[in-house]
C-alpha cells in the first residue's frame, strides 16, 4: 500500500509484494489474461507472455481493467484485433472509459482494437470451455469462471465476491482447483473474510484452495500456516497445472 510502513508492505518475503489479481492461462495453442490490472505491463513482462488471443474480465472496477490500453502490443501482432469476453454491463462500462478503442469510425490501428463478444453463457476457446459465474460483488455482479478442458472441470477463478450463492457452489463441486476471493480476516462488505472463503471450499469440496485478492493486513507466511490442509495463500507468480 502507498505511504505504508506496516510489517508487510516492509517485508523482505517476496510473497507480500503484491500486484492486483489476474490470470494468464496458456495451452499449447492458447493464450488468454483474465483481467488486465493496472499493472497488466509489469506482470506480463514478467510472465513474458508472447501473445494473448483473448482477454476475459471479471468485472470493470479499476483495479480490473486500469491496464486495458497495454494489451495494444498484443492487439498489433493479432493483425489489429484483440477479442474481449466480458458480461454486456462490464462491455459497456470498458466502451465508456476506453472510447477511443471502441469507436471503430475513428480508432487508430495502433491503439487497442477490440473485438468484443458479450458473454450470457458458457463459451469454447480451442479445447477450453469457460462457464460463467455470475457472483455478487457489492452492487454489481462479478462473473466468475469454470475453466473446463476437454470437457472436464479443471478450475474455477472467484476473484471478488462477496457470497457464493448454492446455485453458483453446485457448478463448482469437487472441482480440482479453486482460486477464491480471500481478502483478510476482517470482514468486508463486498469481499470474503478468508473464514467465509475457507467455508465455501470444504463445502464444494475443492481439491485444492487458493485465496487470492489479499490485502496488506495479510503476512503471507504467518497466515499461511494457519489455513486447513489443501487451503493456501496465492502469491504472484504462481503457476498451476491444469
């Protein structure tokens, strides 16, 4: 956190030093980000992602899309197209802070030029099946994701919500991997405790936890050792196998 001094923003443990959440996942033939944080440049220099044939978001609050206009790279090499799948409300608010993409009458081809698709169901990339779920967030709806692959549920991305409804858990049941809004202990209006974040996971019966979205108020190596088995917290850079 800016102006910070607290134990962990002066941690030396590389796991407190934070960017905002987001995922890129990648297949031998697939690239995509889900959200572009507004540190969407750092984080994918640092993964070095080579390319990126879509780009998912969740919802359109700042700390989600703020990194919109570094996709432009990926944008060019795509042949001046990059396809955006987002639920119609956050399509409409990424139109209204990012026009000049949008307006394709005056648009420069070395902007972003998206290509947007309105999510209102579960849609194929390649061999990946993303299911939408839909999760309150406050006054707004964020939109989840069930990665499936080849027709098997792999994981489930929960970045900001602030309740799991039954309908939404019965998607996600035994699923392997479950990346869960866990933001500190405290609660919060429109965010899980990791309590709440923790009850969800042994109740759908996830494989394995990981709980993202952390605040400062969280040191991750005091924290961690105090989750239940198959609970951890997630720290940037960590990779997954699907």
């Amino acid at each position: 956190m800016l102006a910070c001094h607290c134990r962990v923003c002066s941690s030396s443990d590389p796991r407190d030093r934070r960017f905002r959440s987001s995922v890129w996942l990648e297949d031998k033939d697939l690239s995509v980000v889900i959200d572009t944080s507004p540190d969407f440049r750092s984080q994918a220099l640092r993964a070095r992602i080579p390319r990126l044939d879509a780009v998912l978001y969740t919802h359109s609050h700042a700390d989600h899309i703020a990194g919109f206009d570094d996709l432009r790279t990926y944008s060019i090499k795509n042949g001046n197209r990059i396809p955006l799948y987002a639920d119609p409300y956050t399509l409409s608010r990424l139109h209204k802070a990012f026009d000049y993409a949008f307006d394709v009458q005056h648009r420069n081809s070395a902007y972003v030029c998206p290509e947007p698709h309105q999510i209102t169901g579960p849609f194929q990339l390649r061999n990946i099946t993303f299911t939408p779920l839909p999760v309150p967030h406050g006054t707004i709806t964020t939109t989840g994701f069930r990665i499936d692959f080849e027709g098997r549920p792999r994981a489930v991305y929960l970045p900001d919500c602030a309740a799991v409804p039954t309908a939404i858990r019965d998607l996600i049941r035994n699923i392997p991997i479950l990346i869960i809004d866990g933001l500190r202990d405290e609660p919060h209006p429109t965010h899980l405790t990791i309590a709440q974040a923790i009850e969800i996971s042994q109740d759908v019966g996830a494989h394995q936890t990981w709980l993202t979205h952390l605040t400062h108020l969280t040191l991750h190596s005091e924290r961690d050792a105090t989750l239940p088995p198959k609970v951890r917290l997630a720290y940037d850079g960590l990779q997954l196998d699907l």
